[in-house]
C-alpha cells in the first residue's frame, strides 16, 4: 500500500507504505492527536516545527526552536540552528573543526533561502567558521546570489566576520591518518553526524531552510558538493514547502533532488513519499549506467507548508530531529535498500 498526501486538507487522503504499516500499525498513520502516537505530526502537520539532518542536531534544533517558540521568523532560526554545528569542534562535517582536503585544507560551502525565496550562497569559503551567516549576507546585502573562494573571504572579511584557522588537532590528526592510505572512499554514515541541513516553518507560516558543511572529506582541492547549490542541497519554495540533503553530494546535483522533491510536494506528494521518489531517481539512474550504490549514502528531509515532514535515504541509518509542539525528539528514516 502507499500513502499519498496533499497540502490542501480537504484533499488529504493517507494510505501505508508497507515498512510503516508493519511499524505503527494502521493506526499510527492516521491523526491521533493526544493519544502518544509519535507519528501524528508526521502525517498531518503543526507550526512552528523545525527539522534537521541527524539526530546529533536536537542542539541545533534547540537554538532554532528558541526562536519558532516566541513567534520569531524561520529564517532567523535556521541560521541560529546550524550555527551551533558550525560551531561545534567535534561535528568533523561542518564548519569549524571539518576535516579538511587532500591538501589538508577546510573549505566550507553553505546556503540559506528564505520565505520569500531569495537565497544566498558561499562556496569553497577557508577561515571563516560560519559559512551561513557568510551566504545570509550574501543574500540581503549584495545583488547576487553567490559568493566563491577569495571573494566569499573577502566579503567574508568586509562584513567583520572574524578571521580563524579552521583546522583543528583532532581534523590534523585525522588528516594525518588519511594520507598513509590516501584513497578518496565517501562512507556511508559518518559517525551519525554530518552536513546540517535545516528547515523550519514558523508560527506565522513562513517556510526558511539552511544547509552547511565542509564538504567530503579529503575531497579535492576546491570541489563543491550539493550543500551550497540551491535545488540541489536545498530548496524552498514558500507556497509548497522546503527540502535539503545530506552526504555524497554529487549524487544529489546530478538528480536536482531537493528541488525535485519541492515539486513531488506541488504534485500533492507527502514529504516522504517525495523524498522517496527523489532516492529512487538516484537509484534508477545508477541503475541505468550500471553503478554501484553500495558505498553511497543520500538522505533527504522534506517540510511541507502545513508543517508535516518526512524523510527518506539510499541506505539504512540516516536519522534526523524534529522539534514541534510534541517536543524535540530524534528519528529514523526510511529506506531504500
Ligand atoms: C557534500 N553533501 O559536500 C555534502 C556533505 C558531505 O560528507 O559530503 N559530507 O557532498
């Protein structure tokens, strides 16, 4: 069986996709307010809500939520969200502390679009920790919509943003490591904690997203994933709803997957079952040219104007946080294989 849903409420119909049948039973698909059915949300939607790639950002959604809970806006709220990734050493994916290039360099990329679908971007930005607040910038204050390399830094700079190394001993460490192997080889989950995408509709219904990262690690010198692209990494489309990504990045650029879920959504797909469509575009496209996906994770999220959600990946053990009126909690996502 599968479900599908529409935005528009009179039109709501749910159905089961088998995996979740066999979760939650009937029941837990359909509106149970009250009852302790921790899918309700899920399924019909509430504001403010925010979502966040990994289940590691419950502190993000934390920040995030602080805001959504006064009335405050989205956008103000994803920034503040994935700034306490961007600034967490230990998060090795994102901002200060990500592992860095072959070369031994960090280079960050992010992007950030708002409910009125102006969006900015930084791409392959050293030195400066918070690559989101770099993109916001970059999109209220300049005519573009893109920053990249020498330039993002010294607008970077000109902004008064405050100038670090970004390398941390722990990132050096691990660098050190790689190169007495040096195979460029993406992992499939790194340490359940990566790229931070964010979306987040706020009381007033007004749709925002973020997405940063520092990139695969020990990529080439100067590559540009997914996170900074937007409809690739993230996408928001105020009227319908808002997607982002996370992990092998060149996956989701070849397939314009959180674009291409923001318009599943239009066609009256739930977040899930649109996320769903987009990993399978990835698979069939593999598929087509006869590669592997054994070693490819993609994970998408999916928020929609009514403020339900959902996600879907390639492969097991992509998680994410969701923070509604039911509180804060972590999840799992479902899968492809
Ligand atoms: C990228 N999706 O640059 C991002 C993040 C990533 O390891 O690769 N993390 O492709």
């Amino acid at each position: 069986i599968q479900y599908r849903s529409s935005s528009n409420e009179d039109r709501l119909t749910v159905m089961l996709n088998r995996k979740q049948f066999l979760k939650t039973g009937f029941l837990g698909a359909i509106p149970l307010a009250g009852i302790g059915c921790t899918n309700v949300n899920k399924f019909t939607g509430s504001k403010p809500v925010v979502i966040a790639t990994w289940n590691t950002a419950i502190k993000a959604n934390e920040a995030a939520w602080k805001i959504l809970e006064n009335e405050g806006y989205a956008l103000d709220a994803v920034e503040a969200g994935v700034r306490v990734e961007e600034d967490d050493p230990m998060n090795m994916s994102v901002g200060y502390g990500g592992r860095p290039d072959r070369e031994g360099i960090v280079s960050l990329d992010a992007c950030i679009m708002d409910d009125k679908g102006e969006c900015g971007a930084v791409v392959f930005l050293q030195n400066y920790k918070n690559p989101i607040s770099v993109a916001r910038k970059v999109m209220e204050e300049t005519p573009h919509i893109m920053l990249a390399g020498k330039g993002a830094q010294q607008f970077a700079k000109d902004q008064g943003f405050e100038e670090m190394d970004l390398l941390t001993p722990k990132a050096k460490e691990a660098w050190e490591k790689w190169l007495e192997n040096g195979k460029y080889e993406p992992e499939v989950n790194i340490e359940n904690h990566d790229t931070i995408g964010m979306l987040a509709l706020d009381a007033e219904g007004r749709l925002s997203g973020a997405c940063t990262t520092s990139g695969a690690a020990w990529k080439m010198h100067g590559r540009v994933g997914d996170s900074p692209l937007i409809g690739a990494g993230l996408f928001v489309d105020p009227e319908i709803g808002a997607a982002c990504a996370t992990r092998l990045g060149e996956e989701v650029v070849k397939t314009a997957g959180s674009a291409l879920i923001v318009e599943m959504m239009r066609q009256g797909y739930s977040p899930e079952e649109a996320c769903k469509i987009a990993v399978d575009r990835i698979i069939s496209r593999n598929k087509r040219n006869g590669t592997s996906l054994k070693n490819t994770q993609v994970g998408y999220l999916a928020l929609n104007k009514d403020g339900a959600f959902g996600a879907y990946s390639i492969q097991e053990g992509f998680t994410y946080a969701v923070y509604n009126a039911d509180g804060n909690r972590k999840m799992d996502s479902e899968f492809r294989s």
